[in-house]
C-alpha cells in the first residue's frame, strides 16, 4: 500500500501553488521604436508599466526589449526598484499638490468620501494602484503618457503628512527673551 503511494508521488509531476499577485501591474502603454542602421530600420517595443500594492506604495518603470513580453517585464522590474511610499489621509490625498515633468504639469486635489478617482489614463492608473480611493485630478500641458506618469509620481512624493503640517507660527526666541526682559523691567520699576 505505501509503495503505490509513493510510486503515484513520484508519477505526478511537481506542481507549485501559483503565487499570489501582491502587486497590482498595469501596462499602460506599450510603443515600437526604432533605431536607423545601415540596412534599415531595427525594431524594439518600449512598455510604461504601472505597479503599486493599492496600500500607498507604488512604481512606474519604462523599458525596451526586442518583443514586447520582453519589454513588459523589464518595465515591471525597474517600477519595483522605485517604489515610493504616498502618506494617504482616509483614502484621498491630505492636501492639493502639483508637479511638472518635461511639459505635463498635473494637479491633484483631495475629494470627500464617494467621489472616486477622476482622472484619466495614466494618472487614474497610478493613483487607482497606490490605493487613493477619492482624488481629483487636472492634467495641463503636454499629454505625453510618460511624462504624465513620473510628474504623477513626483506629485505623490511631494506630499506632506498631516501630523507634520506647520498650523501656528513660532515666535523666535529672541523675541520672546526680549518681551520677557521688558516685562522683568516694568515690574521692577513698579516696586
């Protein structure tokens, strides 16, 4: 009896479990390129991929390769070196931000709970994979998907946390010494 279980064992082939996405990968553009050599025209694929974990982290990587699986992969392993971590306040951004890559400007704006992600392409794309639930958004300038994606990074990198806003101006010391001398002052002369 255990030897025909161990002969069934060793018939059936090694089967791994399939390995669970943990990252959310989004091709967003895939385009063929080419390079002019002396017999002609060689053709590549460059691929802008998008990957983020939906729980504030995410990527954009852009790649060639001479197929386009090729391209998509090597995409999706430059946007996993480059992660960044986005500091999210109840699923929308905490305050407005903009940045500017090359010529695409994008702004991006906090928005009440039920709004959803109103962006388009490429910005909806990276915000929808860092895990912003609620966003507005306005692209300006160029529409080049490239430049819109790392301007879009580069807005959610320069977000500030609201624990570590400025609310109320500190006084310098030296003025607060100062009140505090003429204060000691007037009560002296008082005596």
């Amino acid at each position: 009896m255990a030897d025909q279980e161990n002969k069934n064992r060793k018939r059936s082939p090694h089967r791994e479990t399939p390995e669970e996405k943990q990252f959310d990968e989004r091709t967003v553009q895939v385009d063929r390129v080419a390079r002019v050599v002396k017999g002609g025209r060689r053709f590549r694929f460059r691929a802008l991929v998008v990957v983020g974990d939906r729980k504030n982290r995410v990527g954009v990587g852009s790649a060639k390769g001479a197929d386009v699986t090729a391209a998509v992969n090597k995409a999706t392993e430059v946007a996993k070196k480059h992660f960044i971590i986005v500091k999210l306040y109840k699923g929308t951004l905490p305050h407005e931000v903009e940045a500017k890559v090359g010529g695409a400007k994008i702004l991006l704006k906090p928005a009440s709970p039920g709004t959803g992600v109103i962006a388009g392409g490429v910005v909806r794309a990276v915000l929808e994979a860092a895990g912003v639930s609620n966003a507005l958004t306005k692209s300006l300038g160029s529409s080049n998907k490239t430049n819109l994606a790392y301007a879009t990074i580069d807005a959610l990198g320069k977000i500030i946390p609201a624990d570590e806003w400025i609310t109320r101006m500190k006084k310098p010391e030296s003025e607060t010494n100062d009140t505090k001398k003429v204060a000691a002052k007037k009560t002296k002369e008082s005596k």
